[in-house]
C-alpha cells in the first residue's frame, strides 16, 4: 500500500504541505497488536487523530493563486498509531519516555497500546517508517532540484485540552508555530502569524515545538526551511469531532495565504 501519499504541484512550487496524523486508517495486521477493545481504539482516535488537517490543507491547495501555484501534498495514509513518521527514529527521540515514539506503546491517557516493548517495532518501522522518511526525503530532494529550495509546511491540529502525558500548564491557543532554529527564519514565522492574523491569538514553540524536515536534510541543508502549523480543533471541529465545513474553509483560505507567500519568497529562501 501507498504509505504517504503525494499530489503533484506546479512544478516550479517549492512549496509542500505535509499532513502526517490526519489517517484513521490502521491495517489489520497492525490492529491485531493493539491491546485496545474497539471502543477504546476509536476514543484513542478521535484524540490522537489530526481530523480534517488533510481537508484544510487540499483546500489551501485548491485557493493557491500566486505565480507559481499550486503547492505539493505529502499525506499520511495510516493513523500515527502504526508509526509516527515525525519522530527520531532512535533513543535520542523525547517521546519515547512516555511512549509515544515513532511507534507508540502508550495511549493518550497513558494505558497500553502494545505491550513493552513492542514486538512488532522492526515491522512496523521497515513497512511503515523508513518508507514514509524515503518518500519525504525524495519529495524534498525534488523540490531543491526543480527550484533551489524547500519550504515544509507541517499542518497538525491538537485538541482543546491537554492530554495525559501533556503538561498541563502550558498555553494552549487557537494557533501553535512550530519552528527550528536552523530551518525556520524569523521572516517565516512572521508570515504565518500575518497569514493566521484571524485567529487573533498564537504563540510560537507553545504548547509544541519544532518542525519536520527529512533526516536528509536536517540541520545541514539551509535551502530547505520548515515551520509546523498546530490549529486547535474546537476552532473547527463539532463537538462530535466532525468538520465544520464553513471552518476549515475559512482555514484553508488562511493556509492558502501563507503558501503564497511562501510560494513567492521560497526561492530565495
């Protein structure tokens, strides 16, 4: 199966929206691992899953009207609870203390997932992540050929309230910005927060921090730059964790807006 699926831009686009935790979908052969009844695995979903990130991201796709246009998409097609593909694939990688590494162990609530460790962690990361990494490193690596840079945008959403392995006490506002020192220049996150002035609050590296970009790449390539785009949910989700259409339009249009001035700058980037 496609793990990570890429819609083709203008070729002269640097742009890439990338939407890592959008799925729901979990093969059968992973779901047999899980320890979860199906009531509990779709309670874990609704607040693992980045819904309609991939709606607001293919609606910014659709509004992108600078010269160089349409933006690239890299779309997650499983639910982040058969791999991550936005963690240190090793030991170093933080989450791994509370279980949610690049194959998660925990819940939300901090129950078992999979049993410690995880037998099926080779598995899962030779089918699932190493593939989804080759993919994005490729994808990136077309973009600097075709245009001189890269510009990653990673669009997530994160519920209203913390969860169980969360800090509690961190800022929790309708527009997280994630950046990196080396990848994300003041200017890019200034254009975010021009784009996203709708949302009237934001703060940068609260309650997440940082950004993807391909091991490839990362910090070693200026050409490439990034920022994660973190939207809290109750600003366009139902409370039956259903889209409001009007909503994510209206986030897309926002999107849309900052891909093109990426769009424009990114060459120069």
């Amino acid at each position: 199966m496609t793990i990570c699926r890429i819609q083709s831009g203008d070729p002269a686009s640097p742009v890439i929206l990338h939407v890592p935790h959008a799925s729901r979908a979990i093969p059968g052969t992973v779901r047999k691992g899980l320890l979860l009844s199906d009531a509990e695995l779709h309670m874990e979903l609704d607040e693992s899953t980045d819904t309609a990130t991939d709606l607001i991201a293919s609606g910014a796709a659709d509004y992108a009207t600078s010269g160089r246009g349409r933006p690239w998409l890299a779309i997650n097609q499983v639910s982040r609870l058969v791999i991550d593909p936005e963690r240190f694939p090793g030991d170093d990688e933080p989450m791994n203390t509370v279980g949610r590494g690049a194959v998660y162990t925990r819940t939300c609530t901090g129950t078992l997932l999979r049993p410690e460790p995880a037998p099926d962690t080779q598995y899962l990361m030779d089918t699932y992540f190493h593939p989804y990494a080759t993919t994005l490193s490729e994808l990136v690596d077309d973009r600097l050929a075709a245009t001189g840079a890269a510009v990653i945008i990673d669009v997530h959403s994160y519920p209203r309230y913390p969860s169980g392995f969360e800090d509690p006490t961190r800022t929790r506002p309708p527009l997280c910005i994630g950046t990196d020192d080396f990848h994300t220049p003041e200017p890019l996150t200034e254009q975010v927060q021009a784009a996203f002035a709708g949302l009237q609050e934001s703060a940068v590296n609260a309650p997440y921090a940082g950004c993807y970009v391909p091991l490839s790449r990362y910090r070693t390539d200026p050409r490439v730059g990034a920022v994660m785009i973190e939207l809290r949910r109750d600003r366009y989700l139902k409370t039956d964790h259903t889209p409001d259409p009007d909503k994510v339009d209206a986030l897309s249009r926002m999107l849309a807006t900052l891909v093109d001035r990426c769009t424009v700058t990114g060459a120069a980037h």
